[in-house]
C-alpha cells in the first residue's frame, strides 16, 4: 500500500458508498490505519491509497491511540469558519491556508455499521472536512482560487521533478 499523489486519477474521483463491511473492508481500514501513522498524517481517505469508497481515519494527536474509523461519512451541519494552513499525503510539500467551518456535525457508520453522528471542532473538524474532501474527489487545493492554485502546482510539480532526479 502507497498513498497515491497528485495527479493520480483515483484522487478526482467522487467515492461510493459503503455497502457492508466485510473482513475486506475491515483489513483496508486497519491498513490504513498504520499508513496513516507511518506517514505521520493525521488522516488518510480511502482514495488516497487507491480506493473509491467513502472510508476515512482520522487522528489528530497520533499520541493517542484513539483512531477514528468514519464510514459513509456526511456532514450535516456546519458553524463558524476559519482560515488555517493545511497540508495533505498526497500534494507532499506543499502547504496553504484554507477556508473552513469551525464546527460541523457528521453523520457516519461505525466498524460495527452502525450509524452515528457527533459534532467536531477546531482540528478535528478541519481534518475530517479535509477526508471528506478526499471522499467526493477534491483536494485542499480545490478549496483555492484559480491563481494560488495554480501558482502552488506549478512549485509542487516543480519539486516532484527534483524528487526524480
């Protein structure tokens, strides 16, 4: 398992959603899991590692133990906003403020299929805005204007050019 980097197809892809969590299912997450940790991320979106259905982790203290599966996740309600600096596993390098909300409330499935919904804020809510984002085929950079967009695509393909050589 790798995590795929842009400008990967599977990357812009919309996700579909889970139907039933088999062992399959089960065995991607906890690879994910350890992916996740190994590349210091503090989430990790299934299409990121090459697979188009709506399964995330998520993190944001990797000294905790506490790993969150969301399944099908779906914001349902969001408040507030804020403009922080995010990065992301697969635009390695490359680093800009994004505008999102401060709080949302998510409805999800569990391992388990069960169905759950709770509300984040502050990081938490900006990671799992940021998986979600990977779910429906988007990158931060996506959240952009076209100008920065560009002017940051350029620099990334930039170093992935000295990354080769």
């Amino acid at each position: 398992m790798e995590v795929r980097k842009r400008p990967d197809p599977v990357l812009s892809k919309k996700s579909k959603p889970v139907l039933g969590i088999s062992d399959k299912e089960k065995e991607l997450i906890q690879e994910m899991i350890k992916m996740m940790h190994f590349e210091n991320g503090v989430g990790l979106a299934a299409p990121q590692v090459g697979h188009n259905i709506r399964i995330a982790v998520v993190n944001p203290d990797p000294k905790n133990a506490k790993d969150m599966i969301l399944i099908n996740p779906e914001i349902i309600s969001a408040k507030g906003s804020a403009v922080v600096e995010e990065g992301c596993l697969s635009l390695p390098g490359v680093y800009a403020k994004v505008k999102r909300a401060k709080e949302i409330t998510v409805k999800m499935h569990d391992i388990h299929g069960k169905q759950l919904q709770f509300t984040a804020a502050g990081l938490l809510a900006r990671i799992i805005q940021h998986e979600i984002d990977h779910l429906d085929g988007l990158l931060f950079v996506d959240r952009l204007n076209v100008l920065k967009r560009r002017m940051l695509l350029r620099d990334y393909k930039k170093l992935q050019s000295k990354a080769i050589l």
